[in-house]
C-alpha cells in the first residue's frame, strides 16, 4: 500500500473547482497582481500538476472529470443544444462514493442536465444546493436570478438566499461538512463555483483591491479573491473540525482563462476555447495529510481529467463499480513526493467542439510528452516553445504521423456513440412534471441560452423569408399515456402572460449587466402550435392574458422530438419554457 493508498479509514474529499479561472490566474503560478494567499498556502503544502489538461469549456470538462471518461464518450462535447447532458450510462464520482457509504453534496454548479435522469440528485449526490444551466441567470436558472440574493435549487425545491453567490455555494457546503464531521460520517463535498465566468459581477470590496486594473480585471479577480477567502474558510473550518488530517482537499479549474490572459497567461498561448495550451492547462493541487501530501510536490507528467477519479478510488479505498473501464489511469504514485515513478509514455486529447454534432479534428491538441498536435496540422514543442509560435510539423513528420494515428484510433472509437443523443426523461414517478428550456433546443443555430436573449425574444433562427422553429428537445416517453404539454414564453414562477411585455430589472454590482437588466419585449403570438416528430397535431388561440396554452396529447412509449411553437407575426417562435405533466 502507497502512502497514497488508504491509510485511514474512508477519508473524506473536499474538491473545489472554479469557472474559467486558468493557470495563469493564481499567485503561486506567477501572477505578480492576483491576491490569492489561501490557495497559494494550499499549493506551497500539497502535491500540484504543472502538467494537467482538461476541455476547453465547462461542461466537458466535468463530465471528464466526474466520470473518468473522455468527454465526448460521455455526450458532452457542448454547453447548450442537448450536448450539455451527461448520458445516462455514466457513473459519477458521487455515485461511486455514495454506493460506498460516504455523503456526497454537491454545491454550485452542475451544468450537466437540469431533468431526470441528469440532475445531480439523479447521479449520486445526496445533498445538492446549485443553481440551473451553466451559470446563475442562464436559461434553466431561477428566473431573475442574479449574483447576489439569487435563489437556487435545494434538493430540486427553489430556496431565496441572500448574499454573493459564491459566498452561499460555499456556505452551504461548509453546513454540509459540518453536519457530517459531527455525526462521524464520510464525506464527499464538490464545491463548483459559477464564479469568475462572466456576467463579472463582484462585492464592490473585492474590486477595490484592485484599483488600477481595468474595470473588467478588477471585477474578475476580484471573484477570484473571494473564492480564495472562501477557500481559506473551508480549510480553517476542516481544521476546526478536527478532520484535516483524514481530509483530501483538492482545488483546481474546469478550462483556460475567460478574462486574464493579455495580464498574465504563464507564458502560454490563448485561452478558453482555445485547442492552444492556455485553453486547457489548468492548475491542480491536492493535499492530504494521512496520506503524505503536505509538502509541495511539482508532477510536471502530462495528467489529464480522466485521470481524476481513478486516482480518487485508489486513494480513497471505494471500489470501481463493476463494468466501468475509465480513460484515466490513477496518479497516486506521480502525486507521492516519495516515490519516484517511471511514467509511461502517454496521449491525451482535448478538444473544443462546441457545435451540434462532433467535427472530426474540430478544435483538437494531441498531447504526448512535451509535443502538442492542434488541430491535426501544426506541432509544437513546448519545451521550447511554451507559446506555441513555431510549427514544427514539417520538420517532425514521423511524431506527426504517430499522434495523428493515436487520434484516428480515439476517435474510431468513439464515433459510434455520437448518434446516442441524451433524451429528457417522461413519465418517470420520481419526476412527472418536467420543466423543458430552450437551452436545451437541439439545432444547429445558438438557441435562447441565457435569461437576457429570453427577454429580447430572440429569434436567431435560419435564414428564411418566415421565422421557422427549427429546434426540439429529445424526450423519451418511459410509459404510452395521456400528458400535458403547457407552453410558456416565461417560465411558470414569473407568473407573466404570454404576451406581457417586461420591465428591465434591477443590476447588481459589477462591471458587466446582469441579464435580467434586458427589458422584456412582448412577442404577439396569436396562436400556439403542439409540433410533436414533426407534426403539427393541435393549434389553439393564445387567450389575452394567458400564462399557458395546454394541451394533452397522448405519446407513445419511446423517442419523441417536442417542438411547440407559437405563431407570431414574423412567422414560428419555438415556446421557450414548456411543462410537460404526465397524467395517465
């Protein structure tokens, strides 16, 4: 047994994971503005991976790591568009750990499914406070939701709040820790913070710290400052607790900078999105006490997210579930400063699809030691060259060759599960009303993903003379019967007709407006269309002041494309928010 094995007996997991916050946005990585004296403490105690990749955005790199699965095995290659869910075969962390024994909260951000079979309630968690989408204000959020005083999603029931948004994720994980310290019982606690993604709102305390910077700057390190005071807390309250040694704390960030790069990027090449090294190197430390990780260790071995879990169930003593074969392999042995491990050599892929269906190459970087193939044509040695301006590839055509291959085989592999589209979930007994949004729309054009492109009415559709509803979402029927479809322009808690215009709402500090600060445009609709696998089956008048049209339509046990829609003026505009009630 390694002293990265289990020494004691089921120690808890504290991991805190940041939104778009990349390596370059640390203290301890270089950054000579950033203050981030807690998490530079944790790195100067822990073992850290100064050569650690994840996707490029924020829902592959979750599934990666929560799964130990590459992302587009799992049917997250997007953050909207249906491709934000993670399929249903999946095994979570929390899953693994809670069919251990141990309690799982999760507290933020999931961005991986808001229905059944996708919630994180659905995947293992025992304990989830978040808020909706990718982000507070986000299309599946609370509507009017901003970054302070929000309300969220407490075990599926919306609860107010009052303060920043990461200070209550945090807060609520910390009552979590607590409860479970105090009653002896292993934990498993995910604090995924929607913080320092844009809109940059921020406590106007923490944007003074940075007086000078740019207004955009300031408020994102400032979101940055005060998830690393949050972090500071966490810990002295672990210690508190008396749990610190038996205590694997983790932090680490889900893709490149959104907003820190032309500061400082740790001499790396772009940022999020990017296929380019600043897209997905990220910073990652872990510290454990029981299990010798309390001095600072650098593993400069190419890591990568699926690596995360298999290390975790080593590290932890929980079994692999049965069945399961991860991408990853365990890292226990890199993360031991003791030992001195003969690391094989190694590929890893990242890649940014971002559009409906994968693209071959779209987006990519090969990795394998100390070479990076983007998007299938240029090489580069970052040895060397650590900003990726020199392309090598003509000089190397035998490497070329080599991770083109292992590329080809990857995505052989995984091309057949692409078709396996994640379908929402009706007439299931533990959730027979569905709330569907147009976020998740499957269609090749951006749907409404966030509450301001709700408010304009958007109607970015293809171009044709009349406005066409080209999206649906993908339900699946678990029982023929009798359901409700209720289509909505406003979600059901904002008690809005559908042909009520709205005010703009309040902004919140910060130096970017919060999406309910868009005025609310009244749409006209005349009528509303039930459009099921491409059938038009009913069309009712849209009454004045009706919040909803209804309708009850029986559905075959199975596969379906919901796509109501109701008739405007210009033509189709897909209902943004629909309700789907099974009755019979």
């Amino acid at each position: 047994m390694t002293a990265c094995s289990a020494i004691a007996k089921s120690p808890n997991v504290v991991i805190v994971i940041s939104d778009d916050q990349g390596y370059g946005d640390l203290g301890c990585t270089g950054n000579p503005i950033i203050k981030t004296p807690n998490i530079d403490e944790l790195a100067s105690e822990s073992s850290g991976l100064s050569d650690y990749h994840v996707a490029p955005t924020c829902s592959p790199t979750r599934c990666s790591f929560l799964t130990g699965h590459w992302t587009n095995r799992t049917g997250v290659w997007h953050t909207i568009m249906g491709r934000s869910m993670l399929r249903e075969n999946e095994v979570t962390v929390g899953q693994m750990f809670s069919d251990a024994g141990y309690q799982t909260g999760m507290f933020g951000k999931w961005h991986l499914g808001d229905n059944y079979p996708y919630r994180p309630e659905d995947r293992g968690f025992t304990e989830v406070y978040r808020h909706g989408g990718g982000g507070i204000g986000q299309t599946p959020d609370v509507w009017d939701n901003a970054y302070f005083n929000g309300s969220y999603f407490h075990n599926g029931e919306i609860i107010p709040a009052k303060g920043f948004c990461t200070d209550v994720f945090f807060q609520k994980a910390n009552d979590f820790i607590t409860k479970c310290a105090k009653e002896d019982q292993p934990f498993l606690a995910y604090i995924s913070t929607n913080a320092p993604h844009k809109p940059l709102h921020c406590p106007p305390d923490y944007m003074k710290m940075y007086e000078g910077q740019s207004d955009n700057i300031a408020a994102f390190y400032g979101m940055i400052t005060n998830i690393d005071d949050n972090v500071g807390k966490t810990r002295e309250l672990i210690d508190e607790l008396g749990i610190a040694n038996d205590t694997i704390f983790i932090f680490t960030t889900d893709n490149g900078t959104a907003s820190g790069a032309k500061v400082y990027n740790a001499g790396m090449r772009a940022g999020k999105g990017s296929p380019y090294e600043g897209g997905h190197r990220v910073p990652f430390f872990v510290h454990w006490p029981a299990g010798g990780l309390t001095q600072q260790h650098d593993v400069n071995e190419l890591t990568h997210a699926v690596d995360i879990v298999p290390t975790l169930l080593e590290m932890t003593g929980v079994p692999k579930p049965e069945g399961v074969k991860f991408d990853g392999v365990s890292i226990a042995d890199l993360l031991d400063p003791n030992k001195d491990v003969e690391w094989p050599k190694r590929f890893v892929i990242s890649d940014s699809q971002r559009v409906r269906d994968p693209i071959k190459w779209r987006g990519s970087s090969v990795m394998t030691g100390k070479y990076r193939l983007v998007n299938r044509k240029e090489l580069y040695d970052i040895s060397t060259d650590p900003g990726q301006k020199n392309n090598i590839a003509e000089e190397h055509p035998e490497i070329v060759s080599e991770m083109r291959d292992f590329y080809d085989q990857w995505w052989a592999e995984l091309e057949p599960t692409f078709a396996q589209t994640t379908e929402i979930y009706l007439g299931h007994s533990d959730h027979p009303v569905v709330n569907l949004t147009a976020h998740d729309w499957i269609q090749k054009v951006y749907p409404p993903w966030h509450q301001g492109s709700i408010r304009e009415a958007s109607r970015n559709q293809v171009d044709d003379e009349k406005l066409k509803h080209v999206g649906y979402w993908a339900v699946k029927a678990l029982t023929a019967g009798k359901y409700q479809i209720s289509l909505r322009r406003w979600p059901t808690e904002s008690g809005v007709a559908i042909n009520s215009a709205l005010p703009a709402g309040d902004d919140v500090p910060g130096v970017t407006a919060a999406f309910r600060t868009v005025k609310g445009n009244a749409i006209g609709a005349n009528h509303a269309v039930l459009r099921i696998d491409d059938q038009d089956l009913d069309r009712k008048p849209v009454g004045g002041d009706a919040e909803a049209v209804d309708f009850v339509t029986q559905l075959n046990a199975g596969s379906h494309r919901l796509a109501p829609f109701f008739e405007i003026p210009e033509g189709e505009l897909g209902a943004y928010y629909v309700v789907v009630t099974h009755l019979e």
